[in-house]
C-alpha cells in the first residue's frame, strides 16, 4: 500500500513541518496566558487581604463555617466509606 507524500503520518514530531514556528506560538500563547493569570491572582489576593483587614471578624466568621462544612462533608463520606466494608 503506497501513500502520497501529503498522507504520510509521521513517525516522530520532528518529521512535523513548520513545528519550530508552531511551538513557538503556543508557548508565546502560553507565557501570554500565565502572565495574565498571575496579574489576576495578585490582584485577587491584594483584594482578599484588604477585605480581611477591613472586616477581621466577619473573615473568622466565614472561615469557621467554610470549616464546618468541610469537616461534615468528609465525615459524611468517611461514614459512607465504613458502611460499605461491613
């Protein structure tokens, strides 16, 4: 069975054509994109601590039912666990 040129599938990404421009790209794409989350980050903790300092005790507040709820949820699971071994 003979393929043209145009149907080849390459064994390796180095028989890629144009991959050095591609690669490039995506990780100009990449660093673009990191750099946006991290700005967006940085401003979102700058914002949590201003909000914590501003309004300490409604911040424990938060924390102390955030707390709760996950402690439920996992002694919830870790009850539905133990009843499947049984």
């Amino acid at each position: 069975m003979e393929q043209t040129q145009a149907g080849k599938i390459p064994s390796n990404v180095q028989e890629v054509p144009g991959r050095d421009e591609t690669l490039q790209a995506a990780r100009e794409r990449l660093n673009q994109t990191l750099a946006g989350v991290g700005e967006q980050a940085k401003y979102a903790a700058e914002y949590a601590d201003e909000a914590v300092h501003n309004n300490p005790w409604i911040s424990v507040g938060i924390g102390f039912g955030v707390g709760v709820a996950v402690g439920a949820l996992i002694a919830i699971a870790a009850g539905s666990r133990s009843s499947h071994f049984r």
